[in-house]
C-alpha cells in the first residue's frame, strides 16, 4: 500500500524547488524594439494578449474547451473536473495506443470484462457498460447493444489533435452514457494535416509481437473548403503471457489475442456545414470466454461500426446560433461464432438520431444553450434459433430529450445550471439538473459542482432485464469540489475532492444458464480525492498525480465487493500516482520516463473446493516506461522506447464476480515509431504537430 | 484501523494539501502585460480626435494613482509623438489632478473614480479610459475586456465620447464593441 504521507512529501518536494528562478522571461518588452512595436498596424492589435506571450502551461490552463459547457471556457473555470491532453503530449510519451493515454488521468483506470476485451474504470467504478461515452470529433462510440467500447490497439492514437476528459458525470449536456464520465478525442482535421501524415508502430514483447500498425492521413484546408480522409491499420496483441483459469486450464496469449484496428474517417466540410464518416471495423481473438479456458483455435470477434454525421451551423447573428445535426449508426459489435456451450451472437444495431441545438449569447457575460434530440433504436439478431425477448429478431425502441443551460459570468464568479429530460418508450424517463460555481482569481481558481447523472438502459439491459417491472434508469448525484492554484507562471497544483452517489445500478449477471441479464440492484460510488501538479519549463516538464477512492458506506452490490476490505472495491486499486518527466536537451530531442504507480488491488483469482472464488490482495505494480523522441528533420519523427521496463506483466482484473481470472497484459516491450508529415503550406507547419 | 481514524487521516490530508497551497502567497499570476495595454491607448490617442482648440501644444495623459502602467506609459511619453505633440505623462491623485488632461487612464484600482471623474470633465474634451471591464458603462469612453482565450479587446461607448466633443474614427469603432 502506497502510504499518504509519502505522497505528501513528493508533492512538497517538486512545488517547493523555486522554480521561478530557474525559468525564463517571457516579456514582450525585452524582445520587441520599442519604435517597431508601437507602430503596429490596427489589426495586429486584435492579437495582443491580456497578459502576453503565453508559456506552454499557460497555453494548456487557458485552453477552450466546450466539452463540459457547449460554451467555450478555460479549463480553469470549465464546469467540471478536467483532464487535457495534447498531440505533444502523446507523441513524447510514445503511447502504443489509448490505454496509455488514459491511465496517466487520475483516477483512470482499466480491466477485463469477457471475451478478451478490456474497459474503463473510473474512481473506482467500473464504467465499461454504460457510465463512461467516448466521443471522437463528437460522434457517439459506444456500442449501443450494450453501450460498451473496447480497449486496446483500438483508435489511432497519432492521428489525435487533443483529449478532453470529464472526469465527472455529463449527462446533463450528453444523456445516459455519460454517468460517470467523457472521453472527446478531437482528431487532426484538414487544416490541422495540412498536408499527408503518414506513420507506424512496431513492438516486440519477450515472446513475440505486441503492436504493429501503420496510419495514414490526408487533409487540407483551402478558403472555406475542408476535407481529410484518414486510416489505420494493424495487428497487436493484448499480450504474450500465459492465461490460467479457476481450473488450472491454460493457454498461452501469443497469437490467441489479437487486436486488430480498421479504422477509416472521411470528412468534408464548406463553412459551417460538414460530412463525416467513420468506419471502425476492430478485430480480436480470444480464449478466456467467460473465464473458463476456450478448448481448441482461438475465437475470432468482430466489432464493426459505421457512423455518419450531417451538420450545419447556421450563424443566425452575432448572438444567436443555430446547430441541426443528424447522425446514423450501425454497429455489430461482440459477433463470435458459437464456443463452449456459448450461442453464436450476431446481432445489428442502429441509431438514428437527429438533434437541434441553439446557443445565444445575450450579452457578454450570459448565454443559453438549449436544444432536443430525438433518436430510434433498431435491432436485428441474425442468428436463425436468437430471438428478442419480444420473441422476434427484430426490437425498435425511441427516445426524445430536451436540455437546456444557462451560463452567467460575474467578476465575483461563474454560474452555470442545466438539465436534461429524457423519454424512452419502454423503461421511462430520466431527469438530471446540474449547478456549478467556477472562478479564477489571479493565481488561485475553484470549482464546486453537483450534479446529477444517469444511464441509460442499452438495448441488450432493457432485453435482458429479468425483473417482471422492467429495467429503468440508474440514478446518480455526484459532488465536486476543485481548488488550483498557480505556483509562478509555470506550475500549477490543483487538488479535488468527489463524492459519487449510485441508486439502483443497473448490475450485470449470468443467470444459471449462463445467460446474460441486468436488474437493478442496491446501490453503489465512491468518494476520493484526486490531486494534480504539472511544471513546464523550456526543456523539462513534469507532471505527476495522485487518486484516491474509497468505497466505505457507498457499495451495495456483492457482486463488486471486497469482502476484507470496506474500501476497496474490486480490481481497482485506491492508490493511484501517475509521473511523467520530459527533457528536451535539445529542440529536436525528448526523452519522457513516465510511471504508473498501482496500490494494492483486490481480485478473484483461484476457487475453493466448492467452486466459490476466492478474494486475493495483489501487491503494488509499477509500471515504469522510458520513451525517445528525435526529429531530425523537420517532420519527421523517430522514436524509441520501452515499456514496462521492469517487467510487471500488468494484469486487467475483472471488477465483478463473474468468474473471470485477471487477464495478463503485455510484457516488457520495445518499441519503434515513425511518423512523417508533409506539409502542403509551410505557413502552418506547426499547427499539425 | 477504525472508522474513525480513517477520517482523521483523509481530512489530514486535505488539509495538508490546502496547507500546501497557502504556502505559496509570494507565487504570481499570469502578470498583465501591461506594454499590450499602453500599445492600445495609443492607439486611442491616434485615432480619437480632440477639438481644434486641444489640438495644439503637448498631450497630456493622466493617469490616476499608482499602476505598473506608468513606467509603460512614460517609455512610450519618451519614445512617440502624436501628430507632431510631445506626450506628457501626469500621474493624477485627486479627480481636480486632471484638469487640462486629454485622456485619463483609471487603472483597476482607481475604478470607483470613474463616475466622479465624468462629473468632473462633463462636457469637456477628455477621453476617460478605464482597466476593468464594465467601465464604459459606467461613464468611462473607452475600457478594456479581456475575453476568453485572454485576448486584449475594448468596450465603446460612443454616446459618452461624443459628450465629450471627442469623436472616434470608423476604423477603431469596428475593432471595439460598441456598448450603445
């Protein structure tokens, strides 16, 4: 167990460097020649800045973002608890894929559902099914059989222009998957590619291959006119170890679990309207099943999905706009043949949904944004002997919702409230307000937001349900409180604390069949404390964090539970610190050793004579990683690294009692990335890096 | 461990981490940079024009109290000339201190002045430019809004300069927002 005090001393440590004195100037007034600067034209005047030329952490704090608001804010006063990461900041860490990413947010963290694939955990909650919605440029990936997304060689990871995640509930602004968090991955676009983009990854574990991938991308802006089209191809695998089940069968992982990214985008837009598509078709094998040890070939799985989006943004006037927006899915996610007793599952799903949105700004310091969305939902189960629970092979179901919020800017604070309703055909509605108080004082900012949140039922939980009154929505209140503060122009330190409230969570269970159903079922959260510190300087930065959660008083649910340890909730660990430090010794080089670093976590791994499984600790997993960037043209980019250098062989644990053993992950792996862009306008070559 | 002691250890921690932060009181903000600002005031005195009669002899440029605007304003007193007048900075205490002035400069500090300064100069050729937001509604000409994203911009309030016999070009118009 990671001790408190030793968290404390570390973070003492860096903020108390003076490192103020170890940074540079950055003064208009130093580098401009006076005559020259006051003869700037009236144009140039509409670029100065309140407060100069930013620094890269200034850059990064006075971001805008509108995930959490629809109105762009800094992320200092965002109404929700934050998280942003850059293009820059993958390509120095060497990231294989976003399970990298995402693991160095507090309190993110991931383990192993079923059949192989690995899901999101968020503060302790596992958020796979449901609770967590991944957005790429806005476009909803959840799978909405189950409302699930898979992770591991999935998403081109060196295609993404920037990471904004809450790390808190957003379904007064997104609806019923985004309970306990959003992830929106904005992608290089035409202006951003400006050109051709084009790269790879290759990665040796101990015993064979675990990543290799080739991307490609394609875009520019030229006046109003923007298109990209972009792909990624490859095969890794989850790992190269062995997989043992509660019954001492094994298989080793080497060429049994491979992940297998197809993804392609295209996108067209002229002014303010704009064409995207998508098509996310991801490959896997596997023989872990359900838990128990798949007896011959490795099960192949597909999960396929195409997406499309029309939009337009229609700038009625200075203060009113108008967005329509209709998208289309379909999705055939988890479609294996049949295997060890499990049906053949092949079932289609499509969503079609239309959304109006209007953002009016009354004046400066107030705006609205309100809108409704409508969508329908239609299943098609094409296995010949697979039904509904309708007892055809066809289910539809709809859904209409309104939100609106409003946004009020004082010098004193901000204040923003909204709300969503929700109206499904089957399993009701749903109501969630949001309220939140932000500022920045100079130095200091703060934060104090609640909220409600909720998930929707998916198609598979509403057909599942096992109860005679039907699956409804789950319900939670979550509370936050954020303090930052600036320690000079290049640190900041930001400490929050959450409380998360779940009733009657929607709880996944094998009945004794081994079918699937959902009920709900007691109540379950965590509360915690998460805190952040981040330092840029010109040739080091450094950022390290640390999560904590408990879930005393929160947990209903046995199925989650650790039985020795109030606490503790399963598969993930209450401690969490992440570290990164970057050297630049020179403008063309980085070298990045970042670490993860795992308190003790709780897992079934072994069943006692009468077939009940047994609770294990694990101890503290460490999982250093050591990454080279060199540019030694401009453009192109040569990396080297190795991950898990001390060979901790990371395992995914499964965060509920379904008998599924922890799934190792991956070796020590060498890596190698290139990556090379080739601009069509040297003007903007900075823009795409 | 009891109940009662992990409370006592998690609230001892935030403390401590909040003990943390107080600890940096010297550490600064984001300082305001305020060469930006001084590049827009004159700016204001290129393309706001003064009767005939304040249109001869040195431009005086007040500027209430004390401000880290000062030493900016001085380096462009030292550096430029409007229309072939010299500038001459007057650092103002008293709202009677600006009698004579062209253009008065209320810097954040100083906002409260602003209502007693237009009494004060009403109906006289003086542009008053105030730092914070807000304060061309409240009887300032020209004042400053620093937008999301931290660029520079200005509020105008056209009725109130043209009270002031003063009257501001078409091109400055359309880089402020007029607020009447």
């Amino acid at each position: 167990m990671i001790k408190r005090p030793f968290i404390v001393i570390i973070l003492t440590v860096l903020v108390s460097i003076p490192w103020n004195m170890v940074s540079q100037t950055d003064s208009t007034t130093a580098k401009k020649d006076t005559i020259d600067f006051y003869d700037m034209s009236l144009e140039q005047l509409l670029k100065m800045r309140a407060h100069g030329v930013p620094n890269e952490l200034e850059k990064l704090i006075n971001s805008l973002i509108s995930v959490a608001s629809k109105k762009p804010l800094n992320t200092r006063e965002s109404p929700s608890i934050i998280s942003l990461i850059t293009a820059d900041d993958i390509q120095k860490s060497g990231a294989r894929d976003l399970i990298d990413v995402l693991r160095t947010i507090p309190g993110f963290d991931f383990g192993v559902d079923v059949e192989g694939v690995v899901g999101v955990g968020i503060r302790g909650n596992w958020a796979h099914e449901g609770k967590m919605l991944l957005l790429i440029d806005g476009l909803e990936m959840n799978e909405i059989l189950f409302a699930t997304t898979q992770f591991g060689n999935h998403y081109p990871i060196d295609l993404i222009k920037r990471i904004e995640v809450i790390r808190g509930p957003g379904s007064a602004i997104y609806g019923g998957f985004a309970e306990y968090g959003v992830i929106n991955i904005i992608t290089k676009q035409g202006e951003d590619l400006n050109g051709i983009s084009t790269g790879g990854i290759y990665g040796q574990g101990q015993n064979d291959y675990l990543n290799r991938n080739a991307y490609f991308a394609i875009g520019n802006k030229v006046n109003d006119f923007e298109y990209s089209f972009m792909g990624h191809m490859g095969d890794g695998q989850r790992s190269d170890q062995d997989y043992t089940d509660f019954y001492d069968s094994t298989y080793n992982m080497a060429r049994n679990s491979n992940l297998k990214p197809n993804y392609f985008s295209a996108s067209l837009k002229y002014k303010g309207l704009s064409y995207r598509w998508i098509g996310d078709f991801y490959n896997t094998s596997m023989k872990d099943g359900y838990g128990d040890v798949i007896p011959g070939l490795a099960i192949q799985e597909t999960y396929n999905s195409t997406f499309h989006e029309l939009k337009y943004v229609i700038d009625v006037n200075k203060k009113l706009s108008i967005t329509p927006r209709f998208t289309f899915k379909s999705q055939t996610p988890w479609s294996s043949k049949a295997y060890s007793g499990k049906e053949a599952y092949n079932r289609t799903a499509t969503r079609a949904l239309g959304n109006l949105t209007a953002s009016y700004n009354l004046n400066r310091y107030i705006n609205f944004v309100f809108g409704a969305e409508y969508y329908k939902d239609k299943a098609i189960d094409r296995v010949d002997s697979s039904y509904f629970s309708n007892g055809k092979q066809e289910e539809s179901y709809n859904n209409y919702a309104f939100f609106m919020q409003g946004l009020i800017k004082t010098r004193f604070v901000n204040f923003i409230v909204g709300a969503r309703y929700d109206k499904h055909n089957v399993y009701g509605d749903a109501f969630v307000p949001r309220v939140g108080l932000t500022k920045k004082y100079g130095a200091f900012h703060f934060k104090a937001l609640y909220s409600n949140s909720f998930r929707a039922p998916a198609i598979e939980n509403v057909n599942g349900s096992s109860d005679s009154l039907g699956i409804k929505p789950e319900l939670t209140k979550v509370a936050e409180l954020e303090i930052g503060y600036k320690l000079g122009r290049r640190s900041i330190l930001s400490v929050n604390l959450f409380d998360i409230t779940t009733t009657d969570p929607i709880v996944y269970k094998t009945d004794s069949s081994n079918a699937d159903i959902y009920v709900n079922e007691g109540g379950s959260g965590t509360s915690g404390i998460e805190a952040e510190y981040k330092l840029k300087l010109k040739k080091v930065n450094l950022g390290i964090n640390y999560a904590f959660y408990t879930a005393a008083g929160k947990n209903k649910i046995v199925d989650y539970e650790v039985a020795e340890d109030s606490k503790a909730l399963l598969a993930f660990a209450n401690h969490r610190i992440n570290f990164s430090a970057i050297w630049n010794p020179t403008k063309e080089l980085s070298v990045n050793l970042n670490a993860s670093i795992y308190g003790s976590r709780w897992a079934y791994t072994s069943v006692d004579s009468t077939n009940t499984s047994v609770l294990e600790k694990l101890p503290s997993t460490t999982l250093l990683n050591l990454f080279v960037n060199w540019e030694p043209v401009e453009g192109l980019n040569i990396g080297l690294g190795c991950y898990d250098i001390l060979n901790q062989k990371f395992n995914f644990i499964q965060p509920y009692n379904g008998y599924h053993p922890p799934l190792p992950g991956p070796s020590r792996e060498i890596i190698v990335k290139l990556q090379y862009n080739l601009h069509f306008k040297a003007k903007n070559r900075k823009v795409a890096k | 461990m009891n109940k009662q002691q992990n409370i006592v250890k998690y609230k001892a921690t935030v403390i401590a981490l909040l003990l943390l932060c107080g600890s940096f009181n010297s550490a600064k903000a984001q300082e305001t940079d305020y060469k930006a600002y001084t590049l827009f005031v004159y700016n204001f005195m290129k393309y706001v024009e003064w009767p005939e009669a304040q249109s001869k002899g040195d431009f005086i440029l007040a500027v209430m109290g004390d401000s880290p605007i000062n030493k900016e304003l001085q380096a462009l007193a030292n550096a430029k000339k409007i229309k072939g007048r010299n500038i001459i900075l007057r650092k103002c205490n008293t709202v009677e201190d600006t009698y004579g002035c062209h253009l008065v400069f209320v810097p954040n500090s100083k906002s409260a002045m602003v209502k007693a300064l237009r009494e004060q100069t009403k109906d006289k050729p003086v542009l008053i430019v105030g730092e914070r937001e807000g304060m061309a509604k409240k009887g300032a000409g020209l004042s400053f809004v620093t937008e999301e994203g931290d660029e520079l911009k200005f509020d105008i309030n056209k009725k109130e300069i043209e009270q002031h016999q003063l009257k501001i070009s078409s091109q400055l118009v359309s880089l402020g927002t007029l607020i009447n």
